[in-house]
C-alpha cells in the first residue's frame, strides 16, 4: 500500500474532512491497482461540553441571495446539525433550538433583499451546549431555500468581484477567494472549486495589458453545478490627440475605465476637409472613433484628412444669359445716321412708311414725264 497516500486519508479523516482520495496497492512483481477512498460526513463546527458530556455539530450553509428566506426546518436541514448525550445517543432534532432569532431575521433580511455576506447562526441542546455556523449568501450560484431536501443536491455559490487593472495575473486560488466561491457536494461536504481556465486567461490578458472592463468567469463544481459571475476591472487610461498638421493640438484626457472621452473641437487644415478622428484596431484597420463609445484602454487618435475638391472651392460660374440694355437712340441722332447710311430703324413702322409714300411719288412723276415727252 501506497503510504504517502495512506497517510493523507487519515490526516483527513481523524480532522473530520471530507473528499475522494486515490488509494494504490502494488505486489512484488509489480502489479498495481488503483482504488477510490471516499470521506464523507464533513462537519465544519464542532463543539463538546466537558461538563455535561454533550456534543453538537453542524455544517455551514451556502446558497444565492434573493428569493424566499429560509424556514426554521430548511435551516436545520441544510446545515444537518447533529448532536448526542454523554451516553452517545442522539438527541432528536427536533429537541435542537436556535439560540438566537435574530440571527434568522437577519439572513432572511438578508437574502429577501437580495444582499450577500456571511450571516452566524447558533443551535443549542436542551443542557445548553451551543454550536455555531455559517451562512454564506452569495451573488450567483445555488438557491437552497428552493431546493427539496429529500433529494440530494450540491450547492455552489460566488460573488461578483472588482479589482484594480494591471500588475500580476491571478492564480486560480486567488481568484476563488476573491469571488468567495464555495461549494459543497451532495453530501453537503465542502467540495473542490473549478475555474474556468479559458475565461481566467482572458481576465489575466486584460490586466496584464492595463485594460478595464466586466468579464464573465464560471466557477464550477466535479458533478457540473456552476455559478458565473462578473469580474471588473478598473483604472484610468489615457486618450491622446494627434491633429496631423490641423491648426491645434487637443490636450490628452484622463478617463476612467468605463467612461467616455470628450469630443474636442474639429481642427482646421488649409485644403483639407476634416473627417474625424481615427484609431488603429489591434488587425491593423483605422476605424472611426465613437464619442459615445466606453473607454478601456489607452487610446491614441489620430485626425484623418481628405484633400479638398478645388472646383468646390472656385465660385460657380453663372449659367443665365445677361439681358442686354437696348439702348435709346436720340431723334437728331438716327436722322443723321439715316442720313450717312441710308439705313432705317428696326421696329419703326411709322418711318418706314413715309419712305415708300415718299419714294412712290418720284416714281409716278418720273413715269408722266417720260410718257409727255414721247408723245
């Protein structure tokens, strides 16, 4: 028999722990096999009176906050509080009290808000011996109030969690009790968290590169039951101006994570039209900035121009036709013109028609002289 292995399942089990430890035998040959041993009936409060020779114990409750509060039955059951005499003999649960209905009121109040936190609860023999649990109400995980106690059940509960951005990844022990994860199997041991390695990688990406932001990161027990919760970075970042020859420099503003940078005023460019300011993404693509967009991470922005169209520039030509004066010609002044170039006015029936009366009498006396002289 393995003894190191052998070792540790005693450690565990004369501590009153619980869990699944592996087991190996082996020959002279040889051969080996592999067995499960398996520690079940953890309790986490022990307590014995010397005086009265009583022992109680109990194991502490873990559940979701929101929802129903719990009942008196339910509150005995989940923890499994259990005691005996001086004799060994079992004292009927139902002879077992709480110590103190306060404490009941409190984490119902607690949990009909919807608060988180870790709430004591103490049961008492009839002689008086007194144990005391816990309650750990967390953010996500399981409702044990809503669950049937006849049915066996793990529960797992987390909190959502902030920290600061930048500085050394989290380690999977570190970020269990940051969250205050836990968890306990269907035998109501405490039971092994799982973390979520992939999402765990991607909240270490981010803080190793100082960004901020709310990440999802799944903690989970060995029969499925998972709890998720939110993972908030935070910090202050950087947003920085390059204007790429407008006419003004804007000052680099200080955002907190999470919140939105302030649109400076559009620069100026002798012949160039300003089109706004872009940033480069991580594939190397320009993309327009958002003003409404979240900041977190530092941001360089750069003002992007277009070379304007000239002929929008130039004044339009204008495309109606002008409308000439006609001018007004004096009297004395077309009688001369008339006079030098034997020409008429355009439009002036009145002048035209004296020239013909005038021009047909030359011609009728022309023709009566010439027919008097023939004869």
């Amino acid at each position: 028999m393995d003894q190191e292995q052998f070792k540790k399942i005693n450690e565990h089990k004369t501590q009153g722990k619980a869990g699944e430890f592996e087991l190996t035998y082996s020959d002279a040959k040889g051969n080996k096999v592999t067995v499960t041993v398996t520690l079940v009936g953890e309790y986490d409060a022990i307590t014995e009176n010397p005086d009265t020779g009583e022992m109680i114990k109990g194991k502490h409750i873990i559940s979701k906050t929101g929802g129903d509060g719990f009942s008196k039955k339910q509150l005995k059951e989940l923890s499994m509080v259990k005691a005996v005499d001086k004799d060994g003999t079992e004292i009927p649960t139902e002879d077992l009290s709480f110590a103190e209905e306060e404490q009941i009121a409190a984490i119902n109040a607690a949990k009909t808000a919807g608060k988180t936190g870790d709430f004591p609860l103490t049961f008492r023999t009839p002689d008086n011996t007194t144990v005391t649990i816990t309650v750990f109400l967390r953010d996500e995980g399981t409702d044990a109030a809503k669950e049937r106690q006849d049915d066996p059940f793990s529960v797992i509960g987390a909190n959502h969690a902030t920290q600061p951005t930048k500085g050394e990844p989290f380690t999977e022990e570190q970020i269990i009790g940051l969250c205050q994860a836990k968890g306990k199997d269907k035998n109501l041991d405490n039971a092994k968290i799982l973390v979520d390695e992939s999402q765990l990688a991607v909240i270490n990406k981010a803080k190793k590169d100082g960004k901020t932001g709310v990440f999802d990161l799944t903690f989970s027990l060995s029969d499925g039951n998972k709890a998720t919760v939110k993972v908030t970075l935070t910090g202050d970042h950087r947003v920085s101006f390059d204007p790429d020859g407008g006419d003004y420099q804007p000052e680099t503003q200080t955002v907190k994570g999470g919140d939105c940078a302030e649109a400076p005023r559009d620069p100026a460019k002798e012949g160039y039209v300003f089109e706004g300011w872009y940033y480069t993404e991580e594939d190397g693509n320009e993309v327009k900035w958002d003003f409404r967009t979240p900041v977190h991470s530092d941001v360089k922005l750069k003002a992007k121009w277009k070379e304007a169209d000239r002929t929008e520039t130039m004044a339009a030509p204008t495309t109606a036709k002008k409308t000439k004066k006609k001018k007004t010609v004096p009297e004395w002044e077309y009688k001369k013109r008339v006079r030098r170039k034997r020409v008429s006015r355009t439009g002036d029936e009145r002048q035209i028609l004296c020239l013909t009366l005038v021009f047909g009498a030359a011609l009728t006396g022309l023709a009566a002289g010439l027919r008097k002289k023939s004869k």
